[in-house]
C-alpha cells in the first residue's frame, strides 16, 4: 500500500562511490539486509542523527568516529535490528563489527560508520553480520544504488531514491541518494536512514552546513505517526572526483547550486517516505501561512499533521473539518485569533474566519479529500511566514502493520 509510482529514474552513479548488498540471514533469509557503501580517499562526510535520547548504539558510535576523523572510508548498514536499547553489548557489537569491516579493507576502525534500523531491544547476530561482510564487499559495484535502496527497507514496501544532475563549469555534478522509513517516522535531528552522495569537491565544514540545512526543509517536515526513530540517521557524502573547482564558501555559486541540488533530492526521498508511509492511502501536505516565525508555523502544521482524528477522517475521505479547527486551537500557539483564521482543502474554502466558510458544501470538501494527494492550507493572518510539513493518513493497515510488526 503506497501513494503514486515510487522510483521512476535511474539512480546514476556517484564518481568514487560504490555499494555491495547481501542477503546475511539478519532476521529473514533470502532477504537482502547488510549493505556497504566504500567511499573514496579524499572524500568528506556530513551527518546528523537522531535527538531521541534512547538513540541506538550505532548512532553513538557514528559520532564517536566523525569525532575522531572525516576521512570515512567506509558505511555498513544492516537490517531487521535497531541494536538499541542493548546497552554495553550493543555498543560493542557496533565497533566489532565496524572493526571486522576495517580490516578487510585495511583502514582505521574511526573510519567506518555504522547503521542499523529494525526490532529495538535485541542483540545483533554478530556471526550472520560477521559471514556477510566479504558477500557486501564482493558485491561492490558503483551502480550499486537501486540494490542498496532495497537492502536497507524494513516495512518499506518499495525503495526509495532520487537522482539529479547540474552543470557548472562546464562539469556534470550528479547527486543520487537513497532512504529508508515507513513508520516511527517523524525524524528530529537531524525510521528513516538517508544516504546521499555528489561528486563535487566540498569541504567537510561547507558540507556539514548543507546537509544540515537540507535536511531541515526535508526530512524534518515529515511525520507518520509523531515517533522519532532511535535509529535516524541522514549522511551526505562528497567524493571530490567532479573535475569542477572546489567548494570555496557559501557565497561561491557552485555552493548555492549544489545546496539547492541537495535539498531538492533531499525533499524527494522525505515525500517518497510520506508517500510509503506505513499503511497510507493519501499522500497530505499541511501548509500554513501567516504565521509569526517559523516555530509557529511549523507548531500549527505538526498539530495537524500528528493528529489521529484528522488522519483518520482523511483515511475515510471524511471532510470533517472541525478536526482540523481542533488541531489548530490545542497547538499552543500564544494569543492565537481564532476569528482571523482561514482554512482550505486543496481550492475549496472550508472555514472563513473561525466559522463555516460562505457557500462551502460538504459535497465540495469531500471532492476535496478524495483522491490520493490532499493540501490543507491553514492562514493564521499573524505574519508573513509559511511553512508545509507532510503526512499520509492513518489507517486500519497501520494498525495491522504494527500490531503483527514482531511477528
């Protein structure tokens, strides 16, 4: 069950990046579930993570070596096991297995990462993780991407990922990333795993900059369910082997370009996420205008998006529109008029100034939430700032999904 056509583009290859997937037996045999993706010398790392403080143990590690080092050679990713909530245990599950992954390759154990997503609270199976590390390694391959987008799913029901291409300079600069996450998925970081990767030449503190506000206008405006992952994780690689001049500042337009590059493939794989959220039916954007700063907008735009009255009632293609109203008033925002508010279902105006909107029939919203993509717009007439976030509904598969999700 998913929302509109998934991938529909070829996910070219990355100069100095190559990927090899393996089926390890982690949780299901025959399924494919550790990845590898070996990067370039040279190359630079952005990353940020998860502010659940219950974050997993491969997360802490990640961090511990960016510390340490932005030479990363190397990322492991494994399925069917969040390895959190596995204490001290799992912490050294975590550096063995960045250390076995090492040693194959002849680099510092600082300089591998490592990534799970899958069950928390159960220890990694470390001898199946361990076997398949030479398969992933064997398999390396620079057009690799499609694979690994499908080696890192979990209830994903298909892979995501997204591919763009600018010229300057005269010089072709290729963005491919992939994703995952379908549920526990309202990222604040930074369940979603992201993975992308360009071959321009950036310094680790300019990419840094644009990963993390790329990853603001993207991953951090969606939400399935309102669970922030233990797992989450969004790593921009830069590879270096585009024959283009080098990133100098933020004010160089190759940075401008590749900043917009980044956030545009970015946005791609969050809708793509929203669109395979778990048991989703509608694809939803919640845009809100007027606000005072973006706090608020984004405030007002969660509170809907989060709330299941409001996802239910899009589920049934319910136009119940008081739900909206009560998701709008428990917000929080501080001195909120209510008699300025408008709000609308795609064109329709369901609500003028706090009340019924003139002329609005329910047969016009029910058209409204309908087909598979809604847009609620909610004006608050407060100030000048808009904000969307993106959400899919909640259905009776949701449940389903999650109430069978260890079985």
């Amino acid at each position: 069950m998913a929302v509109g056509a998934g991938i529909t583009e070829p996910l070219l290859p990355v100069s100095g990046i190559s990927l090899g997937v393996t089926c390890a037996g982690i949780k299901k045999v025959g399924r494919r579930d550790l990845t590898v993706i070996e990067l370039t010398p040279g190359s630079t790392v952005g990353a940020v993570f998860t502010k659940n403080a219950f974050c997993a143990a491969p997360v802490t590690v990640c961090k511990q070596h960016l510390a340490e080092t932005n030479d990363i050679r190397l990322l492991v990713i494994n399925t069917g096991n969040a390895n959190a909530g596995t204490g001290k245990q799992g912490l050294e599950d975590a550096m063995e297995t960045c250390t076995r992954l090492a040693a194959k390759r002849s680099v510092d154990v600082n300089q591998v990462l490592p990534f799970s997503t899958g069950v928390i609270g159960e220890y990694l199976p470390m001898t199946a993780i361990s076997n398949g590390l030479p398969n992933a390694l064997e398999a390396l391959a620079v057009d690799n991407w499609m694979d690994a987008a499908q080696g890192i799913m979990t209830t994903d029901t298909r892979p995501k990922g997204a591919t763009r291409q600018f010229e300057f300079e005269g010089e072709t600069i290729t963005v491919t990333g992939i994703s995952k996450g379908s549920g526990m998925i309202r990222p604040n970081m930074a369940t979603m795993l992201a993975f992308v990767a360009t071959d321009a030449k950036v310094p680790a503190g300019l990419l840094q900059k644009i990963t993390t506000e790329a990853t603001e206008s993207s991953f951090n405006r969606i939400t399935v369910d309102s669970d922030t992952s233990t797992n989450d994780a969004c790593v921009l690689m830069a590879t270096g082997q585009s024959n283009a001049s080098a990133v100098v500042d933020e004010a160089d337009p190759l940075y401008q370009q590749l900043l917009s590059t980044v956030k545009d493939v970015m946005l791609s794989l969050a809708h793509q996420i929203i669109r395979d959220g778990e048991g989703a039916n509608k694809f939803i954007e919640v845009k809100v205008e007027g606000a005072v700063d973006r706090a608020e907008a984004l405030k007002v735009a969660y509170s809907v998006a989060d709330s299941p009255l409001f996802k239910t009632a899009m589920s049934a293609s319910d136009a119940n529109w008081g739900r909206i109203l009560m998701a709008v008033g428990k917000s929080g925002v501080e001195n909120l008029d209510v008699d300025q508010i408008d709000v609308y279902l795609g064109d329709v105006q369901i609500v003028d100034e706090g009340q019924r909107a003139p002329g609005y029939t329910e047969e016009q919203g029910t058209k409204a939430v309908s087909g598979e993509e809604i847009n609620v717009r909610i004006c608050l007439a407060r100030g000048e700032v808009t904000e969307s976030v993106w959400t899919s509904d909640l259905s009776y598969e949701y449940v389903r999904i999650n109430a069978e999700y260890r079985s």
